[in-house]
C-alpha cells in the first residue's frame, strides 16, 4: 500500500519561491504517475501539475505555466513541486497524488487511488 507524505509548506513573500516535496513509503514511487493539487479556502480542488512514471511526460495548470516545476527522484521515492514568483492566489493547501493511470493533467480527484494529507502554503506579505 502505499503512502504519501507531503512536507516543506509554510509562509512566503509574493514574488517568493518554495519547493515542496512528496515521499512515498510502503511501494516502489517508479510505479506510479504523480498529479498535484491544491485547494484554496472556500474553492474546489484544482489539478496544478502532473508527471509520469518515467519523468518523461509533464504538464501544468495555466495559472501556473512558466513559474512551477514538477520533477521526481525515482531512487528517493520523492516528488517534488518548485514553485517560484508565487502569488496571494497560490495560497492553498497543495496535496500529491499518486496512480498507475495515466490521466494527464485532467486527472478526476476522485479517481486518484493515494493521496497525502496535504502542506500549507502561504504567500502573503
């Protein structure tokens, strides 16, 4: 079974940079495609980025396009979300995702099989 866990949310500047990280335990991470997601207060969850299981294939949210980076390290069992030139709108709760199916970036929250609990991230000055 596997487990996700996110960490490295916390407070940032606007025009600020963050990484977050996923670490997975309880399974091989190579085997699965890894979607990312956040939820604002008061709004539904929305997919910002998605990877495959290679790390060959990427996609991200308009919203986000040209200032997050997704990326992974198969041998740490680790995924990672860079995000720099942050905004007050990027404010959420960013949660990882983990499924052997390939949904791209249109991935149904309910269809995703592993879910973290989610990290806190803050852009505010």
């Amino acid at each position: 079974q596997l487990q996700l866990v996110e960490s490295g949310g916390t407070l940032v500047q606007p025009g600020g940079s963050l990484r977050i990280s996923c670490v997975a335990s309880g399974s091989t991470l190579s085997y699965y495609n890894i979607y990312w997601f956040r939820q604002a207060p008061g709004k539904e969850r929305e997919g910002v980025s998605f990877i495959s299981a290679s790390g060959g294939a990427t996609s991200y949210a308009d919203s986000v396009k040209g200032r997050f980076t997704i990326s992974r390290d198969n041998a740490k069992n680790t995924a990672y979300l860079r995000m720099d030139s942050l905004k007050p709108e990027d404010t959420a709760i960013y949660y990882c995702a983990a499924d052997t199916a390939y949904y791209g970036l249109g991935a149904p929250p309910d269809g995703l099989d592993y879910w973290g609990q989610g990290t806190q991230v803050t852009v505010s000055s």
